[in-house]
C-alpha cells in the first residue's frame, strides 16, 4: 500500500510559489512511489507569498485594484478572498511596500500606508467580515495613519486643517476626528500577521530599526521618532489607547500601532495563522511523512519560519512523522533544526551554477531531489 506524504512548502522566492514546489514534489515522489499519496497545503510565515499560499490551499481568488502607492501615485495591488468567501487577506507591501520606492524617491517622511486602507475598504465593500494582513515590507514610517484615513479618520493640526499624508507631519497632530469613520469598520475582525516585536517609539522603535533602509537619515530618525511619539500621545488621550511600548506596534513604520489603535486587530505570528487557516494539522493526521521547504535554510529557520512551523506543527500531530526539508539554499548551523522536528534536510542544487540557471531550473531540481528521497524511503 502507497505510503501518504504531505506537502507544506513556502515558496522559493523568484524561483517558485508554494503550490508549484508542492507540485514538483509530488512528481519527484510519484516516480519513485506511483500509488503515493500526496496531500497539498501551501504554506507561508506572513510574508510575501502568503496571499497567494492561503488562497491555494483554500481554493479561493486572487483580485486587482489601483489603489494609492507610498509615494501617493496610483499603483496596482493584488489582495486574495479565501474559499469561504468571507475571509480577505491582504499582504500591505502590496499597496505600501518598499519595491515602489528605488534609491532616489525613498523618503519615510512623505510615504503613505494609504494603499493598505484602500484594500481594506474593499474588502469591506464586498462583505468580506475577516481580514489576514500582513505587514512586512514597508516603504512607509507613518504609524499607520495613512490606512486610517482611507477608512474615514481625519487626523487635523491645530488650525484644523488636515495633515499632509506621511510620518514628517505627525508633530502637528493636533486632533484625531473619528466623525466620518466608514460604519462598517466596527464589525470587521483583523488578523495581522507579523513576527516583528519591536515597539513604536524609541531605540528599538519603527523610525530607528526600519527607518533608515526606507532612507532615513540619522537626523530623520531621531524625528521621526519623536513624531510618532507625539501620535502615541495623542492616541492615547483621544482614544484611550496605549500604543508607544505595544510589542510589534514598530511593525511596518508603525502601522501596528495604527492597526491597533484604529480597528479591532490582533496580533499573531504569521506561520501560525498560516496553520489555522490551511487546517494543517488536521490534514497531518494518518500521514507517514512531511515534505516542507524554502528557498534557504539555516539556524534562523527556527526563529518563526515556515519549515519551522509545519516541523513543530506535523510532531505535536504525531511524534512518528518524518519531516523532511528541502532548500536551495542550506546555511550556517542548519544541524541545529535537528532538535527541533528536522529529520533530514537537503539541497536542491545538482552543482555549481549561476543564481539565474539554479532559480529557472527550480522545479527540476525540486522533483529530482524528491525522487531521491522517495528511493531511499521506499
């Protein structure tokens, strides 16, 4: 009787996405084993990859918008609907991220989480009452105010006038006004997915962690920060809440502590709402082994990546299950995974190559190796 594995790969950047690793495995393991049975689940740790992850492995859409972009041009973002149709998830690099900013517009004084908002509000448009975002990859440093004035809130100086979008005005923060707060927003659940722990303020803060690869300079640092300071302080005047020393309010240029502040968000590390929302571990019963994988391994994978998560998520299932890694990339003290849910881990890569060849050759290089392991488990 065929043997059942499971597949539960992130992606390996530029090379392939999840489901197409899944799927290399499964030819590599079906020329060994043809009466295999292999169980597909996509996985991802929040980052990038887990829109399109969570939407495979739950067979939903993928939808477009134009929205705002950081630097308040108009942009075209993706964000994804589960299969239930009532759940969106939106990674915020999407509409804010950093790969629309180049070495000479980079500026976290002036960009905007605008987009992110925009995205929310849609989902919002179309009923959707669950949202997964994920905050990695920000271009942005403007504790989220942006987000919340495309969902109604007008953040106003003294004068009353609105501020300009963008971290370098939030000294003049003068009055939150909630008056034209979209209704609906009170009704919506948001699930953020982020492993930074970092608070907003100070010298493990949004401005002086993040701050100076969105362009920061030392200066700007030491103002944005206290910018952001002052936006904590009158948030929690105004609204009652306390966001400045929140772990992971810094999480993309503040917009933690925006989410916190503005919507009814919780927090969760990405991989575990990654294992909820693909039902990873009741698809682990009755399996005999687990195939996962990234594009690179070594002792960081321990601190909340992906292969991590499905390793300690398949040995909480069943202490028998053999998990197995595969990467393109196996680094610096990879043998200590070994006592955390690794059986074995392995590289992809046949011999020596430039990047190019090695990240189009992918999927060859995924289904060999497989079948290799499959041999010798057979």
């Amino acid at each position: 009787m065929g043997k059942t594995f499971l597949l539960a790969p992130d992606s390996f950047k530029e090379s392939m996405t999840a489901k197409e690793v899944c799927e290399a495995m499964e030819i590599g393991i079906k020329r060994a084993i043809p009466d295999a049975e292999c169980i597909h689940v996509p996985m991802a740790d929040g980052g990038e990859g887990t829109v399109q992850s969570l939407v495979d492995a739950t067979g939903g859409i993928i939808l477009e918008k134009q929205v705002t972009g950081p630097l308040g041009t108009p942009v075209t973002a993706q964000y994804g609907v589960l299969g239930d149709g009532k759940t969106g998830v939106i990674e915020m690099a999407s509409a804010s991220g950093i790969h629309y900013v180049t070495k000479e517009t980079k500026n976290p004084m002036i960009t905007t989480t605008y987009g992110t908002g925009e995205l929310i509000r849609d989902c919002i448009d179309r009923g959707i009452t669950d949202i997964i975002l994920g905050i990695g990859g920000s271009a942005t440093n403007d504790g989220g105010t942006g987000m919340a004035a495309a969902l109604g809130y007008k953040f106003l100086d003294k004068n009353g006038n609105k501020l300009p979008l963008g971290g370098g005005y939030l000294g003049d923060l003068y009055t939150i006004d909630t008056a034209e707060v979209i209704p609906q927003l009170k009704n919506i659940n948001i699930l953020v997915a982020s492993d930074v722990t970092n608070p907003l303020c100070g010298e493990r803060g949004a401005s002086a962690v993040f701050g100076p690869q969105k362009g920061a300079t030392p200066e700007m640092v030491q103002f944005l920060d206290g910018n952001l300071r002052h936006y904590g302080k009158i948030v929690k005047e105004q609204l009652g809440i306390d966001v400045v020393d929140v772990p992971g309010a810094g999480a993309a240029g503040g917009l933690g502590a925006g989410l916190l502040a503005f919507t009814n968000s919780t927090m969760k590390k990405g991989i575990e709402i990654v294992i909820e929302y693909t039902n990873l571990k009741e698809k682990m019963q009755n399996v005999d082994y687990c195939f996962t994988g990234e594009g690179g391994i070594d002792f960081q994978t321990k601190f909340g990546k992906a292969p991590f998560g499905v390793a300690q998520a398949a040995k909480s299932v069943n202490s028998g299950i053999k998990v197995i890694a595969l990467a393109g990339y196996v680094g610096q003290d990879v043998e200590t995974l070994y006592d955390e849910g690794f059986d074995a881990i392995f590289g992809i890569v046949p011999g020596a190559a430039d990047l190019e060849t090695l990240l189009a050759n992918g999927k060859v290089n995924v289904a060999r190796t497989s079948e290799s392991i499959a041999r010798l488990l057979k």
